[in-house]
C-alpha cells in the first residue's frame, strides 16, 4: 500500500526491518513474551541496529539503557523516560511500542487541558442519550485501548498534566484494569498479556517532581542524556538528514566537514565549553541533538533552493539564529561572544568556519 504522508508511524517506516527480526525469531525459536510480537533480543536490535540482517541503528546513546528499557517492560512496573529536551524520548517509546507492540498510535499527548477521559474514557452522547450507557457508547481512550489489546500505551510529557490526572494512572498501573462504573458495578476492562504504560517528562518542565510518591512508585525511572560520541552524533545527524531530505538529498552536497562544524558548534553551547576548552555561557535555550538535525535540514534546503545545491557554514549559521537565540536577548549576547572569540579562531584556519564566521556576523552584529 502506498502512503503520501510527511511522517509516518515506526511500525510502517521499519516494516521491512520488523519483518526479518521476526524471521529470526522463527529461524532461532527465541521466546517472545506473551502479547509481544518480537523477542526481546530482536526488539533491542530493532533500537540500536544489527547490521546483519540489514537493520538499521536509530538510537545512537546509551546501549545498556536499552537493555534495562526492554526489561523494566517485561515486568509489572511502568517506563517512565526522562531527560533534557531532544535526547529522543520520544523517538524511543516510539519505537518500542512499534516493535513490542506492532502499533506506536496509542499515545496520549498530556498538556494542562489533559482530563480523566484522556487516560480513561469518554462518552459518545448521541448514542448515551438514545440508549443508555452501553459498550457501544464508550469513546475509549488510548489506555483503555492498550488494555484491551495487550499492547503498548505511551503518554507524552506527563508531567504537563494536573497531579490529579496523572494519578487516575495509579489503579490501572498497580490492578492492570479499568473500572466502567456506567455499565455495572463489577463491569471492567482487564489487561491482556503485554500491556503496559510508557511515560516521558522533560527535565526542563517545571512539575517534573509533581508527581505522586504512588504514581512514582508504579514506574520505573530511566535517564536519557545528550549523545556523548561526537562521532556518533555526527553519524545521526547525517542520517537523519538523509532520511528527511527525501528525494531532495541527491541535489544537495552536505560534506562531512559541514555536518561536523554544525555539531561542534552545538556541543560547544550544550557543555559551555569549546573543543579546545575556551568557556563559554550556555545559552538558556536547548542546544539539543534534534535541534541540530533540525538546522542541518534547514540549511540543506537553503542551499538547494536559495543557493548552489551546496550547504556551508553560510547556511549553518543563518539557520542557527532561530534555534540559538530565539527570543532571549542575553543568549544574543552569548552567540556574539561565541563568534568574536571560539569561532574566530577556528575561521583562521579553516574555510568552512570562516564562512561561519562571515554568515554569523552579518546576523549578530
């Protein structure tokens, strides 16, 4: 079947991949839990790659955090994934929900305006008023979803939500069911075998903390840092570039060198201090990975549709200015600060730099 969609769900982008790892499993006979559409095994090659049987890396981290991900899923606690904005949270629920799950789509997205019927249930009042409370009436929710079908739940930044409303999380967590009340005092949906719940929070957030001692207690806590590997991020942010550019790509020449200065220009302002140890004040904006992919896809497709087909440090800095200032005007002042002394440097000896330089100065004059 064909798709014209800009982004579509893990579970159809890595098909082909979904569908050797389960030819392995046939091939090996690996235990796949109950509800679980893959192993264990092949849903950690799934996340960090097995270039073997031609399945790609798309977590470019912290491989034993992976481990305990998969591990912590298998039991009867909760994942709860936190981290600075842009270490790929979301990304990773994603995809374990594709692979474990076959179906990353029961999401709920949790902001101030998150009610109890977005973790629980709704009610279609047409039909409520026609005939009553009845199975039929029932909006449910993507946990009562999960439950049903023994899949995967993911609940983006929980810690937006009201305390109240995070709670109505804590029953289902330690129960594994959902009371319906309306239809019967006993009437409940029970989980099946492979559900359960996985939660993200940005540290950045205020109300990270706000979460109950007993909602606390149903998840178990992993931390996703910024990617430590210059290399490997150089290598996702290549990728990710490739894979959003689309047919794009073969007309525009984005060389290693210009990949690499737009990462190190990030790591710099991320850590405060430049490759050769210059200190720097972090601006308070996020200098995240996928900013950094962001930027790069923006300055490819200035240069392919603004320039010559050839992205530089031009296109890198001009492009830099919507992520690395935004409204702050102290962060203005650090960026000029990062110019006049780590770039400048740099721009002496090295060309792409120097273009940097030149581009950046006509922006933070």
């Amino acid at each position: 079947m064909a798709f014209d969609a800009i982004r579509l769900p893990a579970e159809i982008r890595y098909a082909e991949e979904l569908e050797r790892l389960v030819a392995r499993d046939q091939a090996t006979h690996a235990a796949i839990p109950p509800g679980w559409k893959i192993s264990p095994k092949a849903v950690r090659s799934f996340v960090i790659g097995d270039p073997k049987i031609e399945v790609s890396r798309k977590f470019y981290g912290d491989d034993p955090l992976i481990d305990r991900c998969i591990v912590t899923l298998l039991g009867r606690q909760a994942l709860m994934l936190v981290g600075e904005p842009g270490t790929a949270k979301s990304m990773l629920s994603e995809l374990f929900a594709a692979a474990i799950s076959g179906n990353s789509n029961l999401t709920v997205q949790a902001t101030a305006g998150t009610t109890e019927d977005h973790i629980r249930y709704s009610w279609n009042y047409a039909l409520l008023l026609a005939s009553g409370p009845s199975e039929e009436s029932i909006v449910p929710s993507p946990v009562y979803r999960a439950l049903q079908y023994g899949q995967l739940a993911r609940i983006e930044e929980i810690t937006r939500a009201a305390p109240e409303i995070q709670d109505t999380l804590v029953s289902i967590l330690s129960e594994k069911q959902l009371m319906v009340p309306e239809l019967g005092a006993d009437t409940r949906v029970w989980a099946r075998p492979g559900f359960n719940i996985i939660a993200t929070a940005n540290l950045r957030d205020r109300g990270v903390n706000e979460m109950s001692a007993a909602l606390k207690r149903r998840f178990n806590f992993e931390t996703v840092r910024p990617i430590a590997d210059r290399n490997f991020e150089i290598e996702l942010v290549s990728r990710q570039l490739d894979d959003e550019l689309g047919s794009d790509r073969e007309l525009v020449v984005a060389e290693r060198d210009v990949i690499e200065l737009l990462v190190t220009a990030f790591r710099d302002l991320r850590s405060g201090t430049s490759a050769e140890g210059t200190p720097i004040k972090r601006p308070e904006t996020v200098m995240s990975t996928a900013e950094a992919v962001n930027v790069a896809i923006a300055a490819a497709l200035e240069a392919r549709y603004f320039g010559n087909g050839h992205m530089t440090g031009a296109e890198v800095a001009r492009q830099m200015i919507g992520v690395a200032t935004k409204d702050n005007t102290e962060d203005e002042a650090r960026m000029r600060f990062y110019i006049d002394t780590v770039v400048r440097e740099r721009a002496r000896k090295d060309k792409s730099w120097k273009l940097f330089q030149s581009a950046a100065k006509q922006i933070w004059r």
